[in-house]
C-alpha cells in the first residue's frame, strides 16, 4: 500500500512539474512574440520590460535587446549596453551572439579591436565541446572516417597514375614513330633490355 502511495505522489510530482515547465515555455514564448509585436508596431519601450524580465533565463531576449542596442533601433545606439546583452546571451550559450561579440571585437565597435578576443569568441562553441574529442565512439568514428578518406585517396592516386602512366607510353610510342601499329608488332620491337 505504501508503495503504490509513494508511486502516485511521485506520479503526481512529476506531472505537476511538467505542467510548470510547459506552462513556463508557453509564458516565455508568448512574451517574445507579444514583445516583438510591440517592438515591430513601434512601442519598443514595453518590448525592452518584456525582453529584461526574460533576459537572464532565455539567450533570444538577451539577444534581442542586445540588437536593439547595437543598432539604435527603438532605443538610443549604445555599443556597451548591446555588448553586455550579447554576453548574457552568449553566457546562455547562443553561438550567434558569440560570434556578434567577436565581430565587435574584430571592427572595434564598443570596445578596443582585438584580434585575439575576438578569435576566442569567434571559436568559443568549438572549445565548449572538445571533451566530446575523447569519448570512444567519437574516437572509434574518426578512425573510421580517416580509413575512408585514406582509402579514397589511394583509389583516386592509382586511377591518377594508371591515366598518367597510359599517356607516357602514348607518347613514347609516338615519338618511336609506334603510334598506329598493333600491339603483336609492338613487342616484337621490343627486343633491348627496357625498364620495367
């Protein structure tokens, strides 16, 4: 009896929290939408209220204040606020918004140009998943690949050097004035030690 109460109450946890999350994912996708619809009628002050209370939680609020910002579209242009926005997006792990945080680096915009900081954002989604470098399956498909791409190569060098080593002996048999005769005269004209 205790435990079929310990699976309803688990069953009814669980159910409760799935409702929150749907009903927290509606809430977040709804307020984007309404907030864009007030940004794009031209009431960006209540799109930026929307976007701020959603900003910490969700990368597109962050990166859309950030290119409102960056652009002074609806709201005064300010490269420092469009960075910051950018970076909590980032922080989120939204790889446009790394790679807009690189590009102000690179231009300059907002901040000292910097090519190094600029190629560590540029590359900062790469570095996030190079612990997937070690794990076997990963190993055991680039091995794979490798053998493939190896095999192909070697394919394609025989195929390369057979058509090459065809058009010398054309033009060997050309130049011994060979050209049109039949293969059977061919050796018999071979009479001298040749390399082989």
């Amino acid at each position: 009896m205790t435990r079929l109460f310990e699976t309803r109450r688990f069953a009814a946890a669980l159910l409760l929290a799935g409702t929150c999350f749907a009903a927290h994912a509606a809430g977040v996708d709804d307020d984007l939408r309404e907030a864009a619809r007030l940004h794009k009628g031209g009431d960006t002050a209540r799109a930026v209220v929307i976007w701020k209370s959603w900003a910490e939680r969700n990368a597109d609020a962050a990166y859309n204040l950030a290119v409102i910002h960056q652009y002074g579209d609806g709201v005064a242009l300010d490269y420092a606020a469009a960075m910051q926005w950018y970076r909590v997006a980032a922080e989120q792990g939204d790889k446009v918004s790394q790679f807009q945080i690189g590009l102000m680096y690179q231009s300059g915009q907002g901040v000292a140009a910097d090519a190094e900081e600029a190629h560590r954002w540029f590359t900062a989604h790469r570095r996030h998943h190079l612990h997937h470098a070690h794990e076997p399956q990963m190993v055991a498909w680039r091995q794979q690949a490798r053998a493939l791409i190896e095999e192909r190569d070697r394919q394609e060098q025989l195929a390369a050097a057979r058509r090459d080593g065809d058009r010398v002996l054309a033009e060997l048999r050309q130049r011994a004035g060979l050209a049109g005769e039949h293969p059977a005269t061919l050796a018999a004209a071979d009479t001298g030690p040749g390399v082989r």
